[in-house]
C-alpha cells in the first residue's frame, strides 16, 4: 500500500494500526470456502471490501463531523477534513484497482452496486431526520442501504470468489443483507447503553438527528403529550440543547430497546434460516459464529 | 440519473443544469472518432469521464472549503461538506456501474487508476504547500496527477473504445498527459489575471496556499530580500493577512507569468507532436481544436 506521498503514507499506517474488528472480510471469506477452496479471486474481494468500508468510515467522519473512530482520533480530527475527503477517494481507487488488476469484473459489478447504496443510504438517513421522519419502514430501508448492501455485497462476491452458481450467489447476498439489518439494529441499541461494553457514549445518534429504531418504535408507542416533549427534545438535540439523557429513559421506558432488540433477533433467525438451505460444513459453522458475534457483541 | 433519495435528486438537478465546458468528454469522443465510427462503448467513457470529473470537482470544493463553482453556490455552501461527500461518492459509483454495466473493463481499469493518481496529486500538493516547497519538478509532477492523469485517461479511453491498438491508445495516453499540463497551467495563470475573461477573483491559489508556477519561477529568481518577503507574505496568506495583491504583482515583475505561459506553449506543442504522429482527419482537427482551446480559453 505504499505511495509515493509521504502524507499519503502517514495517514495509511496510522489506519492500518488501528484496524476494527475485519467483520467484512470475514463473511467474503468464510462465503467462498462455503462453496471451495480459499483461493486468489477470494482474497481479492475480501480486501476490496475492507479497504472499500474504510474508505467510508474515513468519509463518514467527515460527514458526522466525528472527531474519534475505534477509540482513536478520527483522520479529520488529525488532518483536517481536506485530507479525510481525500484519502477516502484513494482507498476507494485503490480497493476498485485491486478488482481491476486481478480482472473480477462480477466483483466489481457486486461491491460498485453497493458503494452507490450506500451513499444513497447516507443521504436518506440525512433527509428523513431533517424532516423528523418517525417511519419504521423507512428506518429499514435507510439501514438496508447504507450498511446490509455492503455486507450482502461481502457475501455475494465471497460466494461468487468460491465458485458458487448464480441462484447460490443470490442466496449469499440475501443471507448478508438479514446479517447486515441485525448488525446495523445492534449498533443502533449501543446508542442507547444496551448490550454495551465500552465504546461510543450514550446519545451520540440523537445529537446526530439519526433517528433509530429503539427512538423510532417509543415515539410511536407515546401518549401525545410525552410524544410532543420527545419531537421537541430530538429537535433541540441538534442543536446542542435538550434533556438527551431523560430522552434515552424515556426511550428505554416506552419499550424502544426490547422492541428494537427483537427486530434484530428476527432478522438474524431469517439470516439464519437462509443459511441453513445451505448443506453443514465448518464454513457455514463459522458464518453462524459471525452472525451470533454480530448480534451479541459488546463493541 | 434519478434516484429514490428526493434531496440527491435535488442536488443532480442543480449540477446537471449548470454545467461546465465538457472538455473531458469532447477529448474522449473526438479520440474515438479518430479511430473509428463512434458507438456506444465512446459514449460510455465519455459519460464516465465526465461523472468522474463531476465527483472531483463536488470533493475539491469541500477540500478547498469553496462556496462557488462555475459563477453558483457550490454543493457545500448550499447544503453543507456532508450531503457534497456523500454526492461525489454517488456520482463516482454511477460512473463506475456505467462501464460495468456495459462491460467496458478496459475502460475501468484506465480510470480507476486515473481516480488513484488524482487523489495522490491533491494530497501531495497539501503537503508540499504546507512545506513550502517551490520545486519546479514537484509543481509538474503535481499536475500531471491531479489534473493530466484524468485527460489522458480520457483520451486513452476513448481511443480503446475507437478501436485504436494499444500502442495507438498509449500514443494518445501521451497526448492527453501534455494536453492536460497545458491545461492545469493555464488554469494556474488565471489566478494571476493572465489571459482571464471572467472567473474567480485573482490571488485565490495563494489564500488556497497552493503555489503554481508563476509564483515558483518568481520566487526562484527574486533577490533574497524579494524572496524573503514574499515567503513571507505567502505564509500570511494562507491565515486571510499579508499583501496579495502585491505579491501577485511582484511575480508578474519577476516575469512569472511570461514563464508559465512559455511552459504551457511547449507542453502544447508537445501534445501536437504527438498528435501529428496520426494521420490527419477531421477528428484529429477537432482535438487540435480543442488543444487551442485549452490554451487560449478565457475562463
């Protein structure tokens, strides 16, 4: 990954050092030895991938004005919002490179479809929180979007990587998709404390205006009045103001976590059920283990 | 080009009607036509050159932190860094899908590496600024990643979609590069009045802290005091203080401009060399036309 510009240079080692939890590249991999042998083509997607979801968090700290990522200064924080811009777009050529050099033209077609959801989630997300959209079903069409697509993305190029057949491929991304809901509900419930280990402090998404399920099922379970105070508070949140803290009891008192917590369930157990149209191997074993890590971690 | 997302549709209306001066997809289209008939692999690569070029510039304003683009209010000034990098995200995997979609992946392989180098030269000009480094070699290697890469992948393209051999496609890679200098050049004298009908307001490279050639040559041929002071002045500017205007005009004594346009002669002349290597068509006239008008251009 070395460049010929030393800012380039300091900027990528400081990512590297600081890598997450490489969930992406392990569901592209653990999708192509479902259906072979780990080979080039495998390896191939399952870095595009991750180089593909860092471009985008380094992008999505801009775009949140986010000062932190993994526990670390975020690259806008350290090197402005210039450099940030940036070194997304030279992730992202790098990762489409990557696809281009080794001539996967399908995983290219899989993982452009999913950058072009993905900004197209983002953009969503942020429209409907201006206008104070408290629809359930656009909640899940925004997460599809902007996280599940990349995930599925990560299943049907693995599958594709392994040899699976066209049906069998498809099969991967639905699996990935149902993955990817439960993964975005889960980190939506971390907003809220639950399930937390350590990681982002409680509020960050109200303060944000990204308005999430657990915020989105209390608000339409509300009496009018309490319901009123909430659309005022989430109002004032971004501005900086409002009671954020009696806002997430409140949430937590109108049944939002356990409501929330059982949609991901539920989207785990159809990922699960599409998976198990697929014969036991320790492949699929291990695409089982993610999905459980990806609904019980603590991080 | 529409969407499901009403505010990204927003934003495509307000870039779509205000466009710029198409010089990418006219020096695709006219290599094509030196090659052969054109036909629809020419009209995708020069869709894509054209959404690419569109991304970048969406990203560069964010980068420069520009509220104007093309005599409007930038993306950014209008609806803010965020929904301007989600945008140029969008509109780079569009073009990309486009030559997926049509299965161009020579095409892809030509601009990803083009997006590659443009993000490199971007960042290696902030670092050179920021070091204040005023090395003529640094200056050209800086504009022939940020702005020539995506001209000579242009023509490049366009002349694989004409059907031109590779060594006829890596001819007009080389024309595109030297077209492409002259070009940035000549976009570099405009901040220093030279040639410009109208346009952006004169000294803003230097507030931008970008030093381009003028400057360059000046500072390397003023007296030490001269040079002294203006160091010292371009320091100043970058922090909204300092006397631009008389430093512009100092440049201009020190014959800056005379030199920068000496230069964006001789890399015209360069890219017409090459060009008079093809036997003589109406097409090849064209890209002679469109050669001039890079140089001669007032805005």
């Amino acid at each position: 990954m070395r460049s010929k510009v030393p800012l380039l240079d300091r900027v990528m080692h400081y990512i590297v050092q600081r890598k997450g939890k490489q969930m992406r590249p392990m569901f592209t991999l653990l999708s192509a030895r479902q259906f072979g042998p780990l080979s080039e083509p495998a390896y191939t997607a399952a870095s595009l991938v991750e180089l593909l979801h860092t471009a985008t968090l380094v992008h999505d700290d801009v775009v949140d004005d986010s000062d932190r990522r993994r526990g670390f200064f975020s690259i806008n924080a350290l090197w402005k919002n210039k450099v940030a811009v940036l070194v997304g777009d030279y992730l992202l050529s790098k990762g489409l490179l990557l696809a281009v050099d080794h001539g996967q033209f399908e995983l290219l077609r899989i993982v452009s479809t999913a950058v072009r959801e993905m900004s197209e989630g983002e953009l969503l997300q942020m429209e409907k929180a201006r206008g104070l959209n408290f629809d359930e079903a656009v909640y899940f069409d925004i997460i599809r979007k902007k996280t599940a697509s990349l995930i599925a993305a990560c299943c049907a190029s693995g599958a594709h990587a392994g040899g699976a057949a066209p049906e069998q491929v498809a099969l991967m991304r639905d699996f990935g998709e149902q993955a990817g809901i439960a993964f975005q509900v889960k980190d939506d419930l971390f907003d809220y404390g639950a399930g937390k280990g350590i990681g982002k402090p409680t509020g960050i998404d109200i303060k944000e205006g990204k308005l999430t399920l657990p915020l989105i099922h209390a608000l339409n379970q509300a009496a009018p009045a309490d319901r009123q105070w909430m659309v005022r508070t989430v109002k004032q949140a971004s501005k900086g103001k409002g009671d954020v803290g009696k806002l997430v009891a409140k949430v937590v008192e109108l049944g939002g976590i356990e409501y929330a917590r059982k949609a991901m369930y539920d989207h785990r157990d159809q990922a699960l059920a599409i998976l198990h149209k697929l014969p036991r191997t320790p492949a699929r074993d291990g695409l089982e283990g993610l999905l459980e890590m990806t609904v019980e971690r603590t991080k």
